[in-house]
C-alpha cells in the first residue's frame, strides 16, 4: 500500500525537471489551500490530500508538448496506475481521479465532487493574487515572452509563444478566475485576491507608461 508519505515524495520526483512556474512549491501551496477549503466545505481531507499531491504530475508531458497534451489528463492516468493496487476503496480511487482529470475543468469536463470542486479552486486560487502575478510573469519568461506588450492584441494572441506576457496572461486569463470558483470559501478568498491584482496592474499600466 502507497502512504500518503510515498504519493508525495512520488510527486516531488515528477517535478524534479518542471519549469519554475508549475513546481513543487505550487503543489505544497495547492495542498494548503485545499486543506483549508476543504475543512470549511466538509471535503473528504484524505481524498483531497491525495488528489492535491497528484494534480499536477502531467505537468511535464504537456510543457514538453507546447500544451497539446492536457496534464490533467495525463495525471489521472498516472495516479490511477499508481492506486491500482492500493486498499484505498474504490469510491474513493474514483473520486481521486476525478479530481485530478477535472482540476482544469476544460470543455465539459466539470468536478461533480466536492472533493473535486475544492482542488479546482485551489489549484486556480495559487494563480491569481501577489502569488499569481508573480507566477504570470515567471511563465513568460519561461516560455521567452516579455512583461508586457502594448503592441500586440491581446484577442489574438498565441499561448506558449513570445506573445504570451505576464499582461496578457492577466487580461485573457487571470482577471477572470473569481467567477469560476465553485466553492463558498473559494469565492471569498478569490474576491479579496482579484481586487489586490486589479490595483497592481492598474499601477503597472500607469508606471509602463511612465506615469508614477
């Protein structure tokens, strides 16, 4: 039987080559805030534990991929073969996979659990606020894109590409993750870290243009 102590130092092997945007200090901080959703909102702890550890072990295939592949996808996979064999009940092996395969929550691949629903506001709580800004422009680094553009429309721009700034990651994503939250408790936490990113780029915009 895998402990929970093994499914995580299995994950932190998973990011021993992952860009520094999607590492292991974001899994520790989706686990934090999943714990903290998830006693607020009554949630399986152990399903939610485990599912936190796992979400992000696909990471690395869809970065090595340019995002066609779906790392919520592939981490399903992974973490169903690693709980093959574990005497962890099947409902809750169930509900594990779930989680991980609806983190992203693309197209109609929605979380149904509440175990699910937290680790979806948690995973996207860890993008926006100080920490999201900072994420924001780490990724465009990673992926060779400047800061900011005011050239550029935003509409019609490519992701993984030298297009993808931290602004744009803002505008097209980031501003509008407090009206996806699922959850009572990931609401409030994402209300207070959408306004903290509204007034830093207002002052980023104002400082780009060489305003004070």
């Amino acid at each position: 039987m895998l402990s929970v102590k093994e499914i995580k130092e299995y994950a932190i092997r998973a990011f021993s080559n992952s860009r520094g945007s999607h590492d292991w200090s974001h899994t520790e901080r989706v686990c934090n805030l999943c714990l903290r959703i998830g006693e607020a909102e009554g949630a399986d702890i152990e399903v939610l534990e485990i599912a936190a550890l796992l979400h992000d072990v696909g990471r690395l295939s869809q970065d090595e991929s340019n995002g066609m592949i779906c790392h919520a996808e592939k981490g399903a996979e992974i973490a169903g073969n690693l709980l093959k064999d574990s005497p962890i009940p099947d409902n809750s092996k169930r509900n594990i996979i779930h989680s991980i395969q609806t983190h992203r929550f693309r197209r109609n691949n929605r979380p149904e659990t509440i175990e699910a629903k937290v680790l979806f506001d948690a995973d996207k709580l860890d993008s926006i606020g100080t920490i999201g800004i900072a994420r924001a422009f780490q990724f465009a680094g990673e992926v060779g894109a400047k800061f900011h553009n005011p050239y550029i429309d935003l509409e019609n721009t490519e992701a993984y590409s030298e297009e993808d700034t931290g602004y744009r990651e803002f505008k097209i994503k980031l501003s509008k993750i407090r009206n996806r939250m699922l959850t009572k408790e990931g609401k409030s936490i994402a209300q207070k870290r959408h306004e903290y990113m509204e007034r830093f780029f207002d002052k980023f915009l104002l400082e780009y243009e060489g305003g004070d």
